[in-house]
C-alpha cells in the first residue's frame, strides 16, 4: 500500500462508532461536569464529518483510481452502456 493509499484510508477511516464508545466509558468511569456538552460536540463532529465525507468520496476515489491508472467510476459505467448497445445491435 503507497502513501495516498494509507492517506484515503486515514480520512476515510472509522471514527464515529469508537468516539461513541470512548466517550460512554469514559463518562460511565468519572464524573464530567458538561457531559451533556460533550455529546454534543461528538454528534455535531460526527454530522460534519459525514457530510464532509460523503461530498468527498467521489472525487478523492477518482483521483486514487486516475493515480493508479484505473478507469473511474463514470468510465467503467459509460463502457458498460456501451457494450450493452453493441448487443442490443448484434441481436
């Protein structure tokens, strides 16, 4: 795995699940005065990131795939449409 692999899956990585949990134990472990301020920095983190997220896989998949000299996404579908075409002439 090169160095822009490791960088998608470190952005893309899971996080929002183990923020979820670590911040369960650790208020089930000790007392915090602003539990009820923690959660919601955790959900409106969570909220960005998915957003951020889901507007960046496209691109940043299409340029790893560009990168690796693979087609991207819109390609392979444009080819797909193009064979069945060619079928549906033969036949």
């Amino acid at each position: 795995m090169n160095v822009a692999e490791r960088s998608v899956i470190s952005f893309f990585g899971i996080r929002g699940i183990g923020s979820i949990f670590y911040l369960a134990f650790a208020l089930e472990k000790a007392e915090f005065p602003q539990a009820r301020e923690l959660w919601a920095i955790l959900g409106f983190t969570m909220l960005v990131s998915i957003s951020l997220h889901g507007v960046l896989a496209t691109p940043v998949m299409n340029w790893l795939d560009r990168r690796h000299g693979r087609k991207i996404a819109a390609e392979l579908s444009e080819s797909e449409e193009d064979e069945e075409v060619k079928v549906a002439t033969v036949e």
